[in-house]
C-alpha cells in the first residue's frame, strides 16, 4: 500500500504562490491532487501520468497550477501561482492508474495539508 504525505501548505495573500509536495513511500502511480473546501465536496485540481508525459488539469486551474514529479525520488509537485481566495482549501495528493479527474480512479490517498488565501 502506497503511504502519501503532503507538505507545503500555509497562509498567502492572494496573487501568491506556494508550491505542494507530497512524497510516495514507492512509485508506479499515476499522481493527483485533489482539494476540499468546508462545506464542499472533494473535487479534482490535477494528475500527471507515472511516466510525467501526460498531465490533466481542472478548468479553474488551467495557466495558473502546474504538477510535476521526480520518480527518482517518488515526489510529485503542485506549483499554485495567481492563488485566488477560492483556492482555500484543504489539498490531499492521491495515487492510482489513470490521469482521470474522477476520485474513484485514485486508490491511495494522504492526510492531505491546509492551504489558505486570504483576500
């Protein structure tokens, strides 16, 4: 089973940036991170493929996140950029077998880390 944990997280003011880490106990995944705001339901943000070449983003993240990774080390990244107040929200990286935005096709899931845009 593939232990997950994210870091990262924090306090910016909007238009900041903040960059998400979450390091894999071991690779083969396909990558995501998802978020969820209080009273929300989890939704998708991003996923890149286990080899790095392919990648999907949600529409209200397209030109401002980018995810990449480093399989030498089992880390996959999330660089926010133009945060907006409704990007708070808690993030959770995910591993599973496609780029799929859907949560049912991600198995493992980590702790998750707090990010907060403040206005």
């Amino acid at each position: 089973q593939v232990q997950l944990v994210e870091s990262g997280g924090g306090l910016v003011q909007a238009g900041g940036s903040l960059r998400l880490s979450c390091a894999a106990s071991f690779g083969g995944y396909a990558m995501a991170w998802f978020r969820q705001a209080p009273g929300k339901e989890r939704e998708f943000v991003a996923a890149i493929s286990w080899g790095g070449g392919l990648t999907n983003f949600a529409d209200f993240v397209k030109g401002r996140f980018t995810i990449s990774r480093d399989n030498a080390k089992n880390w996959v990244y999330l660089q926010m950029n133009g945060l907006k107040p409704d990007d708070t929200a808690v993030y959770y990286c995910a591993a599973g077998r496609s780029i799929s935005g859907s949560r049912d096709a991600f198995q493992y899931w980590g702790q998750g880390t707090q990010v907060t845009i403040s206005s």
